[in-house]
C-alpha cells in the first residue's frame, strides 16, 4: 500500500470523481499534538462528513497540511507515513511510498525501517486501519523554574580560579517532533481523538530540571561563567539536547528548539 501524490489540479479533476473516502485534518491548534483524522465520504448528492472509522478503501484521497506529519496504522502497526504537504491517492497495490521533508529528514524512515512493518493481506485491507495526523511544528512558550538552587562551577584555567557557587533559573523553552514514529510507537498509540501537550507538560518540565545541572556543567567546562550563560544559549541549548537525547530523542523523537 501506498500514496501516489496527486500533481496540480488532479483530485479536483478526475480523481474528484473516483475517490470514495477524503481524510483530512484542521491546522492543528498549539495545544494539540496528534489527533485522528476526520474522513468525508460521496454520498449520493454530493460529499457528507462520517467522521472516522478503522477502514480506508483503495482509491481514498488522504490531505496533508504544512506542519504536520500523516501516519496510517493498519492493526497497530505503522505502516505508511507523509511528512510532506499535498492530496495523495491510496492505493493498496502499491509499496508504501514514505514521504518526508528536510526538516524531518531521514531520521522517520530508519526508524520506519526498524518499528514498521510492511505487510498485505492477500490485496485486502487489515481488520483496522487508522489515519493520524502529527503537529511538527514548533510547540512553543513552556515554562520551568528550578524549585531550588543548583551547583555551578565556576572555572577560569588563566588565573587558576575554581569555585563552586550556587543559581537558580527561569525561563522558557520550546520543543518539536521530530519523529512521529517513535511518538506514536512510545508515547500516545492509538489515542482516540486528541493527544494534548498538558499530558507531558509536567513529566517535561521535571526531565528539563534534572538534565540542567549536568547541562550547566558541561557549559561550565567550556569556561563560561554563570553570569554570561544569557549570552551562550547556543552551548546551552546543545547540552540540553545532549542530556535528553536518550529520553526524549531515541525513544519519543522529540528535541529542545530554543531554551532561554
């Protein structure tokens, strides 16, 4: 099974009058991170709203908007995505076509390769097959605080300076996934209709806390001191990313954009 891309004005055209389902999703608001997608259906007079249901007939067009990622599930396992914008017919007959973008890169098709599945069923469709819309775009405007003061070094190699003082921080910080697969294979599943950012919003803030004070050690031994890491939030930002990189990169295909 696969997406064959639809070029210029084809599903208005032709296709318009072929396709039996048109699954599509709303620009996703920032508060929502997946959702299922909704599916209109040609009734005799012309195109009705059914909703969604687990099966999606050859010949479907599936919509996919800038900012969002497409997963189909077929009986729990992945087994089509579209990373890039655009109307794509559904045709069982052919392989799974894999679409992505720059900003994803190829990262969402190794790990296709490992956790996904491609498998038929004699040309017929499995018992339950599912649409998933993912926002890739940068969520934005969280909030942490370190309840309590943590431990900086202070290091300066010319003068023989070592000391250890104590800081707190506050900010702001942003995330994005990058990696819908693994989102879904490790994090939401199979949700039944929106999976919100306030369902990690505190187990995020938590993990951020922890990963800061051996993040301001690594920025410590680069020689910068606690009252210039407002100016070295590149360094910053890198060592942050270092630090989840195990949590929040391999296993739920998410990353720190910016942390102020």
């Amino acid at each position: 099974m696969g997406l064959i891309e639809a070029i210029g004005g084809a599903i208005k055209g032709v296709a318009a009058d072929q396709w039996k389902e048109y699954f599509y999703c709303d620009s996703l608001p920032e508060n929502v991170l997946v959702t299922r997608g909704r599916k209109r259906t040609q009734g005799a007079f012309g195109t009705k709203n059914e909703g969604h249901d687990n099966i999606i007939s050859n010949g479907s067009v599936i919509a996919v908007n800038e900012g969002q990622c497409m997963i189909i599930v077929e009986d729990g396992q992945v087994v089509e995505f579209s990373a890039k914008a655009g109307q794509f017919l559904y045709d069982t007959s052919t392989e799974p076509s894999l679409l992505t973008t720059k900003d994803l890169g190829d990262n969402i098709k190794k790990t296709f390769a490992t956790v996904g599945r491609r498998f038929s069923f004699g040309g017929q469709t499995g018992k339950d097959q599912r649409v998933y819309y993912f926002n890739t775009k940068e969520i934005m405007n969280n909030k942490y605080g370190t309840p309590n003061k943590i431990p900086f070094r202070a290091v300066d190699k010319e003068i023989g300076l070592s000391l250890n003082t104590m800081i707190s921080c506050n900010g702001m910080y942003s995330y994005q996934i990058f990696d819908p697969i693994l989102f879904y294979t490790n994090v939401c599943s199979n949700v039944s209709d929106d999976y919100t950012r306030d369902k990690l919003d505190q187990m995020l803030k938590a993990e951020i806390i922890t990963a800061l004070t051996p993040a301001l050690g690594q920025i410590s031994a680069l020689g910068i001191r606690y009252d210039e890491v407002n100016i070295h939030q590149d360094e910053l930002l890198d060592a942050m990313n270092k630090e989840l990189d195990e949590k929040w990169g391999q296993i739920r295909g998410m990353r720190i954009v910016s942390f102020n």
